[in-house]
C-alpha cells in the first residue's frame, strides 16, 4: 500500500485505513505523486486530510463510497472556528483548505463529489449580466472578470433585494450610499472600475426591463484628473542591482532572473510573460512573441543575444520536465504555469526585499514604467513607444511624457530673478 511510504505513525495509518475516507486514501497518494508532489508535501496533504476524516469519523466510522460539498462546508464551519480566538494560525487554515480542496479535484475525477451547495440569490442576475457583456459589450475576459468582483459587491450589500424582481424598488439613494461608502476604502483605479460596473450594470437592468427608470447617473462621480499623477517606476540603477542580486546558481534563481530580464527589457506587462508559450519564441529568427493584453496589441519583438542566453540557462538547465506549453512553471510539483500576473508581481516583491530595494510599490508594473521612460529619453517617438508596450490609444502612453525630464526643462518657465515688492 502507498499509503506506507508516506505516513510512518501506525495509529495515523490505521485511522485513515479505516475511517470514512479508507477506500480513497491510497488512490489519492497515487495522483499525488503522479502530479509531481514531493514527499513532504503528499506527507502534509495526508495529515490535513486526516482532520476531515475525524470529523467525518464522528457521524459514521463506516467507509462512504460519496462525499457531498455539505460535508465540507460543515468540516470549515466547525474546524475555522477557533480561528476567531486566536487557538489556530492563519497559515495552518491555509494549508487545511488546499490539501481539502486538492483532495475535492481528485473526487470529482472520480465522479465520487456531489456539489449541493446553495446557490446565492444574486447569481441568476449576476450571470445574465456578465452574458450581455460578453455577447453586447463584446469586453475582454479580463475586463469582464473585474465586473464580475465589482458588481457581487453590490449585489451582496442588497441582499433580498438582488434580485430582477427586487430591483424593481432600488432607488436613486441607495445607489449612492452604496457607492460612496465603498469609496471610502478604494483607490482611484478601483473606484473608477466599481463606477463603470454599476453604470454598465444599470443600463442591463433598463434594457431587460427590472428598472423602470435610468440609474447610471444616480453613482456619484468622483473627479479624477487623467494625467495627474507620475508613473512609478524602479530607476535605471535598481534595476540593475536587483538583477545581481539574484542567484543563479538555483534552479527558482534561474527562473527568476529570466523572467525579471524580460520584465525590464521589453516593458512588458507581468500577466505577458506568465502567458509567454514555449512556441512564442522563435530561435531561429531571434524573434519573440507577447501576447496582446487588455485589448491592446500582440508585440513581435527582436530577441538580443543576452536575454537568449538568460532564456536558455533557464529552459534547458532549471525547468522541470513537463508538457505545460508555458515557458515559466512553479518551482515545485504539480509544476503548473504561472497563472496570473500577481504570482509574477509577489516574485519581483520577494526579490526587491531581499536587495534592500524600498520603493512605494513593488511590484511587476515597475519595470513597464521603467522601459517607457528609457525609450522617450532616449528620443524615442510616442507613437514607436506605445507600439512597443502594445497601446492601442496613444493617448494611453501620453502619462510618460511626464517622465521626459529633458523635454520639459525646455518648457519651464525662468524663475524669477527680481524681488517681490510685496
């Protein structure tokens, strides 16, 4: 039996040997270690699966051929309780969740997981509304997945009322309590996005007929000066030394040190090179490929000779062996592609940290600004700079004008020289 080689404790052996859990604990080890999982890990999956089934073990010791999203709703209600005294850390409940709901993947391909969770009262609303944005609005998915954070939020604070029949009473002032209260705590991008939520979501609501009367120009505007603020980005300097500072002697340095590379050479954005495919690099021509973002444009960019070689000591001497397409895996198994863009932003923070590098934001967006600012005061044109980061608008790329500090001392005004009679 697997199960041996991973759990030495004959008491925790024997408890999920014969607890409700009996007949898939073995299997389980088995796509465990078929994912890439190592031994500790397997090891740590286990144990925090043997809580789940204690607490099953407690309404019936017998083996279940099924479990139900019911079983584990009430295992998090009863074992996250003390969490609220302070008895069990953040990071454990962590670690009890994923080993829980890597567990709820394996029983699903199984076909042995029976989903009967209760669906929220808003969800038939919310969906119907991100349908009309994809099939009318024609947004990106991106896009839409904000809406779909943005809009919850509202439909959550209605309750009862989120519903098509129940906004049939939504007034005026409750959108802008709602609005302005959440504001509060916002900043201006995400202000800006739970605005353009509720407007697009009233115009829904119009359309379809749950809404007698306009409310779009019932959410408050609150003015934001485009144009107001100065791009953050990591100097020239920075930049170099948290190159130096990361060992590549390992293989997660290697990895690292290419993806930070290709962040600070092309100026893409960090969801870019996560999305980077092995087929998107072309050697032979030295060419390589980022896939366009937020409606904006794919870039073809010439490959230079260093960062092929940063590419290749990475591909070829740190990159688990895997058939994922992407270029960049996690370090450890199951070895997946970095997914989202904040896996490559918490990469780049991790490694600022270590170099001693304090700036007001850290994360992947710091090396765009960086490669925009590099261009333009190197006398490139606007039109070529916005090519290279993929702006559809150019008007996106005018906020770098700003950074072109060379330019504007051409502009400012001589102070002046004579004393105020005042």
């Amino acid at each position: 039996m697997l199960l041996n080689k991973f759990v030495t404790c004959p008491e925790s052996r024997s408890k999920l040997c014969k607890g409700p859990l009996a007949c898939f604990i073995n299997d389980f080890c088995f796509y465990l270690q078929d994912l890439g999982f190592s031994h500790s890990c397997i090891y740590k999956h286990l144990l925090n699966l043997s809580r789940f089934n204690d607490y099953l073990a407690e309404d019936s010791p017998l083996p279940l051929a099924m479990i139900n999203s019911l079983n584990v709703e009430r295992f998090f209600k009863l074992y996250f309780l003390p969490c609220k005294n302070g008895n069990i850390s953040a990071v454990h409940l962590r670690n009890i969740h994923y080993s829980i709901n890597r567990f709820i993947v394996y029983l699903k391909q199984q076909g042995c997981f029976i989903k009967q969770k209760q669906i929220p009262i808003y969800q038939p609303l919310q969906d119907s509304y991100l349908l009309w944005l994809k099939n009318y609005q024609h947004l990106a998915p991106g896009t839409i997945d904000v809406r779909r954070h943005s809009i919850r939020l509202f439909l959550l604070w209605l309750g009862l009322q989120a519903t098509c029949k129940g906004l049939e009473q939504l007034s005026a002032q409750q959108v802008e309590t709602f609005f302005l209260t959440q504001a509060k705590s916002m900043g201006p991008s995400a202000r800006r996005s739970l605005q353009a939520a509720l407007r697009t979501f009233f115009r829904f609501c119009l359309q379809k007929g749950f809404i007698k009367r306009s409310l779009d120009k019932a959410v408050p505007t609150i003015r934001v000066y485009k144009l107001a603020t100065v791009p953050r980005a990591i100097s020239e300097a920075d930049a170099k030394r948290l190159l130096e500072s990361i060992d590549r002697s390992t293989p997660v340095g290697k990895r690292d040190y290419a993806i930070i590379t290709l962040l600070y050479t092309f100026g893409v954005r960090g969801g870019q090179v996560a999305a980077l495919r092995l087929t998107d690099i072309d050697w032979a021509k030295a060419q390589v490929l980022f896939r366009a973002m937020k409606q904006g444009k794919d870039t073809l960019l010439p490959l230079p000779e260093d960062v092929g070689h940063c590419l290749l000591d990475y591909l070829k001497d740190a990159r688990p062996n895997s058939q994922c397409p992407a270029v960049f895996l996690t370090s450890r198994g199951p070895h997946r592609a970095l997914c989202h863009s904040s896996m490559v932003s918490e990469l780049v923070r991790r490694h600022l940290v270590k170099a001693g590098i304090d700036l007001p934001t850290k994360g992947a967006h710091l090396f765009r600004h960086c490669f925009a600012g590099r261009m333009i005061q190197q006398g490139n044109s606007l039109k070529s700079v916005a090519d290279l980061l993929g702006h559809r608008a150019l008007s996106t790329t005018f906020i770098y004008t700003k950074i072109d500090f060379n330019a504007l001392k051409q502009v400012a005004l001589p102070w002046p020289q004579g004393e105020s009679s005042c």
